[in-house]
C-alpha cells in the first residue's frame, strides 16, 4: 500500500522510503534544502479516533528532478512517534 502525503502548501506526494532518520518522498512539488514541510498523511487506518489524520513534518535536505518528471524529496522526519513511524514503515514496504 502506498502512503501519500497532501502538503499543506499544496501538492501531493507518496513516501518511497522511511527511517528513523531518513524519509523520501516522490512529489510533484519541489522544496528547498533547509525549509521545514508538513503534509497530512492519507493512508488508510492511520486516522486517529474521530478521524483526524496524522501529520508528517519534514526538514527537508534536498529535492531533485527524476525522469518521470516528479521530484525526489529527500530530508528527515520531525516530532514523528515511534508508534506512527512503525506504521508507516510497514505500510511502505507492503509497496
């Protein structure tokens, strides 16, 4: 399952890869190295109780044009919950 992001500024992206340290994401927005992001996290079964869904901030490290025409966006997780963060984890690697 896929784990998108709809960025608070507008956009939308799909994390390709997560860690502790680390999270990349394919966008269709580019953002500068140094600026901090925050997007809302659409995957299913994430919504807490009431169905508000969880942020994702992210102090971003940099981004580049790939091929296919979105931007690689490279950074590292802020104020993510070790709980939330192995959620999503497994929701990645499920593809």
């Amino acid at each position: 399952m896929s784990v998108s992001v709809v960025w608070a500024r507008g956009g939308e992206a799909r994390i390709v890869s997560l860690s502790a340290d680390a999270v990349s994401l394919a966008s269709n927005a580019p953002w500068p190295p140094g600026s901090r992001i925050e997007g809302t996290l659409t995957a299913e079964g994430l919504a807490a109780p009431g169905g508000a869904r969880p942020i994702l901030r992210i102090k971003v490290h940099g981004s580049r044009r790939t091929p296919e025409g979105d931007f690689l966006v490279e950074g590292r997780p802020i104020d993510l919950a070790r709980s939330l963060r192995e959620r999503l984890e497994a929701l990645v690697a499920q593809g």
